[in-house]
C-alpha cells in the first residue's frame, strides 16, 4: 500500500517556473500568487526560447496544472514541491477537503 497522498486541491506557488497556458500553448509568466493544482504531477516538454539563441531547447520537466480562480484558465506549470502551499497544522486529518502532501516515511523505512 503506497502512502503517498494526492496534491490534487493544493494550492502552489509557480516562482520562477516555466508555465504554458493550455488554451493558447504559448509560454506566459505567472504571478506570485496562489494556483490551484487541479492534476497530479506528469513528466511534459517545455520549450525554452533563449532571445540570443535562434534555436528553441525541449527540456523533459515534471509538471502540473492549475488553475487560476479568476480568469478560470488552465495552465501546465513546472513542478517543484518547495512551491506548494503548506496546510496549516491543525488540518492534518484525511478528511475532504484537506491538502495532503507525498510523504517519504514509507520509502525510509
């Protein structure tokens, strides 16, 4: 049995990530604000255009996708766990509604 929790309903933080809306598929900036995650983490190419470079890099990057609450658009964004919203202490019960995090305590063991 795996005790890795679902992000899914987590808010995060994309700071500095590579993001693309997936209306347009065109790269965008994102705000420091929070997004809501709305998949589980997936491995998806990202294009980076260099503006000294002609030649655009496909770069392989774990990736989620939010969403943000006030345009309803969806974006892919690179993942880092250091960028997701932490619950606050006292919802760390498993019901509805609370953000659960991977944990590694199974994997040490």
């Amino acid at each position: 049995m795996s005790n890795q929790k679902s992000i899914i309903g987590c808010g995060y933080i994309p700071l500095e990530m590579q993001a693309v809306c997936l209306k347009t598929n065109m790269n965008t900036n994102l705000g420091d604000i929070v997004y809501k995650i709305i998949t589980a983490p997936y491995e998806r190419v990202f294009v980076r255009k260099n503006l000294f470079d002609l030649t655009p890099k496909e770069c392989k990057r774990m990736a989620v996708d939010v969403v943000d609450e006030y345009t309803g658009l969806t974006y892919a964004v690179e993942y880092e766990p250091a960028n997701l919203v932490h619950p606050t202490s006292e919802s760390k019960t498993d019901q509805p509604g609370d953000c659960l995090l991977y944990t590694s305590d199974a994997a040490d063991e």
